[in-house]
C-alpha cells in the first residue's frame, strides 16, 4: 500500500473518531440515544421577572416558537438573530437572566428542542440529599418533586450552571447514584403553549396525541405510566 493512500484512510480514521466523540445524546430507559445538533436555531429561556428583557428580544428579533411557564419564557430564535442580539447594548446585562440552550434533530428527523430543565428519579428517597448535594456541585435548581411520583424530581440549570443541559442529565445518570436523568425537550407541536414544568393528570383514552420527554410522538396511546407531553403539558399517565 502506498504512503498516499494510508496517509488518506488514516485521515479518514481521525475525521470519523472525531464526529463520534462529538455526537450529542441523551439517556433514555438507559440506553444512550444520539441526537444532532440544529445550529441553524438557539433557545433562550429568560426568567419570568425580567420582563424588559424579554420584550428587547421580541423587539429585535423573529420569535419562531414560544414555551412558556411559571419560571420562564422560552423562545426560539433563528441562529442570525441569536448573534445579532448578542451585538445590541442590553445584551450584557441580559447575560444575568438568560439561558441558552440549543435545537437537535432525533433519529426519526424530528426537531426538539431543549428547554433549561432535567428529570431526575432517585433510586430510593434517602437519596434526597444526594440529589441536593449534585444540584449545589453542577449549579442545579431543585424546582420541585412529583408528588405522584414522588422519586421524581424537576431540576433546572441557572446562570451558575457552567454545562448544559444535556450534559448535567448524561452526567448525572452517568454517575450511577440515579435511576433516571433526562433532558427536557419540546417537540416543535407542542409550541406556543405552557409544556415546560406544569403536570397534569390526563385519563388514557384521551384522544389528543402523546409524547414522550423527547418530543417523539407515541404511536400507542394506551402506554405503560410515566410522564409524557400532551396538548402542550406534562402529563402523568
């Protein structure tokens, strides 16, 4: 074999460990699914007091989704006006009340979007303190447990969070101390309504389409319990 062409598949060797070591995922019933990444699209999640805030956004650029809540406003923006936003004066100071975080595509070629928050379930309820004492390591917020599932936990990453969703989900699973971690993601039918942090109650022969966490739609509506996306809410079936 010629030095050009081991040269040329040793490069082929490094370009592919490349793109696998930087392919995005998530865990879901602990099997690590890919995800790649949209960067044509950016999340931002302002905080709900910060209203100035949001409305110099929805002033200097095309708002292409919404996800609102008690905590946040999330909207979707387009990658050229993220970057013109982060030019213009109040940017700075909006620095202390926003969170970015980014747009994927699924195996399925379906696009979700990731919002601040994770789902967290203990392995036991002892385990409180541990998910506390992770919380404070990673800059975590504790928002609240499912009381009807009561190892479940609702965390979101703040403005002292230096990684991001994602990345706090994989790695908090990654760790072992958790039975499950999982990003929260929206998928693009369940914009432009209040999805992120609101649990409901929802009968199972409600007739209105179900996802999963990660925005994929369920083909079967009568599924084994847990918390799903319907008409725009967390649901618990």
């Amino acid at each position: 074999m010629s030095r050009k062409y081991l040269l040329l598949i040793l490069l082929c060797i490094s370009c592919s460990i490349h793109t696998i070591a930087q392919t995005d995922y998530y865990y879901y019933k602990g099997y690590k699914i890919p995800l790649t990444l949209n960067d044509n699209k950016v999340i931002i999640s302002i905080l709900k007091e910060y209203s100035n805030t949001i409305e110099s956004i929805y002033a200097n650029a095309q708002i292409l989704g919404t996800i609102r809540d008690s905590d946040f406003d999330i909207l979707i923006v387009g990658r050229s006006d993220y970057e013109k936003l982060t030019t213009l004066d109040f940017w700075e100071e909006a620095t202390k009340s926003v969170i970015i975080t980014s747009s994927y595509f699924t195996e399925n070629n379906d696009e979700v979007f990731v919002t601040p928050y994770l789902n967290v379930r203990l392995k036991k309820e002892e385990d409180t303190n541990l998910l506390t004492s992770y919380a404070e390591e990673y800059g975590l917020q504790i928002i609240r447990n499912m009381s009807l599932m009561p190892l479940w936990y609702i965390l979101a990453i703040t403005q002292n969070c230096e990684k991001n969703t994602l990345t706090c989900a994989n790695e908090l699973f990654e760790s072992g101390y958790f039975a499950e971690s999982v990003p929260d993601m929206v998928s693009f039918n369940d914009l432009d309504h209040t999805a992120v942090s609101a649990i409901t109650i929802q009968s199972p022969t409600e007739s209105s389409p179900l996802y999963d966490l990660q925005g994929r739609r369920m083909k079967d509506q009568t599924t084994q319990k847990g918390i799903y996306i319907q008409n725009g809410k967390k649901v618990i079936r």
